[in-house]
C-alpha cells in the first residue's frame, strides 16, 4: 500500500506528528471543554479530526464528524446532524432505536443514497421555527445517553453565510445545556473563524479553547518521508527531501501528494529529476483545472496571481517596484483583484506570521504558472 495517504485517514503509522495538537484537543475534551482551531485548506484540519477520533474511541468514546461545507441554511445543517447521529447510531442497536423513537414526531425519512448506496437520513420537517426547535432537541438527545459525545463540524465558519442571521445563538444556547457532548470546530477561513469566536459581539465569543494549525516541522516532516521510502526499500537522501519539502512549501496535502506519485513511480532511488517527473505527471493532471482558472479571472486578477505564483511570498502587493516589474497598473487596480483572488481562495492571506504575507493557495498551481 502507498503510505503516503491523501484525502483520508487509514491509522497513526501513516499520520505525521500533531502531537502537541492531539493532545490538546484530548485534554481540552477531557475538561468538559470545546475547541477552535484554525487552519489553511488541506492542511491537514481533517486527518487530525479522524486522528483524534480514533484515539478517543479506544477509550469509548462516541465521535461525530459534520463537514457544513455544502450547506446553505439551517435546514441543511439540521438534516446533516440528524443523519450523522443515526450513521453512528443505526436502528440495529438499542441507542439508534431510542433515537428513531424520539424523532418520530419529526417524520424522518430514510432513502438510499444513489453513489454510495448507504442510507440516508432527512427530516420531512418545512418550517424555520422547526428546525431552530430540532438541533437542541438532537443535540439533548445525545446528552441523554450517559456517553462521552464529541462532535466536529468542519468548515463552520460556513453557518455565517445562512438566511437565517440567529444561527450562532441557537447553537451556544443549546450547546450550554450540555454535559456530556463536546464540539471541535474548525474552519478554513481565518477572517470568518475570527469573526465567530474572536468578536466580542459573537454568541461563542471567548467560550471555546482555540488553536492555529500550523505546517508540520519541517525536520519531523523529512524524517516521516525518509521513514516510509526507505520501509519499502526506495532510497532517498537528504537533498531529494529537501526539494520535496521546498516545492510544496511543507503544505500537508501537496507534500503527501508528490510523495505519493513518487512511490506510485516505483523508481526505487529518489533523485532530482525523479520527483520532477512526478511533479510535472501532477502538473499535467491538472492543467486542464488551471486553465478553466485563467478563463474565468479577468486579465488583471490572472497577471498578478501568476506575479505573487513567480514570487511564491510577497508582503507588500501595493509597493510601487512589484507593481512595475510585473506590470500590473496601479495600487488600486491590484487591491481590488486581490481581494476578489482571496475571496475565490485562489491566494491566501497568511496573517499568523510576524510578518503577514500573500502567497498562491495551490501550490501545484503555483509551480504551473512558474513554468508558464
């Protein structure tokens, strides 16, 4: 098996370190508290949910994950977190046939999903006022079985977008009654996460444990790459890391990523043009993405998403000498491309740092428009 996973969790061999992460999330658990935690987009927010999840169901704990990405309003986060609870808690065990009992009232309907073929499970209920009235009942519900509950919602930030504007509140309120449920939220957008649980006018303000996820160590990260080649008998040194490490900027997903194309090559000793052939495989893969990106950005959002791509940082977007080299007009014109760039999450504006800097939130993406 290629031990260089993506887009999934299979066990904690395969997972690279988190360790101070994983532990506070377990311990902040373990105190009857919530948590925050910030991260940038294929970061590795995900894997370090499951990870945790598998580590606390050792010790019997139930664990409910919600990703609210696709959601647009509070009937769609309700149905989601009723269909979780029943994918945990199938009507083949006791718990699962007292909660079809207790949703009865609320005409649940069960359909098979037509990719997966599992069963799907939706509330036939219409009314806002219903569903304001559903999640603290399902989220009593799951207080009322005497087990330690955690429950993740992924992308949260995404409950701001909803027509209905009561949301936050009708989640803390219920959220206070319990005793044995607790919350990990996590999101992507750190101006939104902030505005959630760092604004004094929010209902979660200050009520939650919070964390910024930030890129593994680069020098535990190598030793986790050197550890899985060489287990499979590839031989890497420590300049091929390095370059691995360098061309994804140590980004979780982009490094798993050309690792695993590497180990799919099957070239079993790693040099320089052997993970440049797995990039350029990458590349190609995805040049068709690329260019529905450029047919879809105006002239003067592309040019300076392929300026800050050539420069891979850049602090000062407005300075009079980027600018000029890359010919991108004016300060105004280019602070209104990229913020529409940051709002399509096409650049990411990294403000955790000392000094806050704008980088290509693909870097793959990055690496094609460097060599366009």
């Amino acid at each position: 098996m290629n031990p260089f996973i993506i887009n999934t969790y299979i066990a904690p061999e395969y997972f690279c370190d988190r360790e101070i992460e994983t532990k506070t999330l377990i311990t902040t658990i373990h105190n009857q508290g919530n948590t925050a935690f910030f991260a940038q987009r294929r970061l590795g927010k995900t894997a370090l949910i499951q990870h945790t999840f598998h580590l606390l169901r050792k010790k019997k704990a139930i664990c409910i994950y919600l990703d609210i990405y696709a959601t647009l309003n509070l009937k769609d986060l309700t149905n989601q977190l009723a269909n979780a609870i029943y994918k945990e808690f199938p009507d083949t065990k006791s718990i699962g046939k007292r909660f079809m009992e207790a949703i009865k009232v609320l005409r649940p309907v069960i359909r098979i999903d037509e990719l997966s073929g599992a069963p799907e499970l939706s509330l036939d209920i219409t009314q806002t006022k219903q569903f304001e009235k559903t999640i603290p009942q399902l989220l009593q519900f799951l207080d009322e079985q005497n087990v330690k509950v955690v429950t993740a919602i992924d992308e949260f930030q995404q409950i701001l977008s909803y027509p209905e504007k009561n949301v936050e509140a009708i989640l803390r309120t219920a959220i206070q009654q319990l005793k044995n449920v607790n919350f990990i939220f996590c999101g992507s957008n750190q101006h939104l996460m902030h505005q959630i649980f760092r604004s004094g006018k929010s209902p979660f303000y200050a009520s939650t444990k919070n964390i910024h996820l930030q890129k593994i160590d680069r020098k535990l990260y190598g030793k986790f790459i050197k550890k899985h080649f060489e287990h499979h008998k590839f031989k890497i040194n420590q300049e091929s890391i390095d370059l691995i490490l360098d061309l994804t900027h140590g980004h979780t997903y982009y490094t798993q990523l050309l690792c695993h194309e590497i180990f799919a090559s099957d070239i079993k000793i790693i040099k320089t043009q052997t993970i440049l052939l797995a990039l350029g495989i990458i590349l190609i893969d995805n040049q068709g993405t690329y260019f529905q990106y450029r047919n879809l950005l105006t002239a003067g959002q592309w040019n300076l998403l392929k300026a800050i791509g050539k420069e891979e940082k850049i602090s000062q977007p407005y300075a009079q000498d980027f600018i000029y080299k890359y010919r991108l007009g004016n300060a105004a014109s280019v602070k209104r491309s990229i913020e529409s760039l940051i709002e399509k999450e096409m650049v990411f504006h990294n403000i955790s740092e000392a000094v806050p800097y704008y980088e290509v939130y693909d870097k793959f993406l990055m690496r094609w428009l460097q060599r366009t």
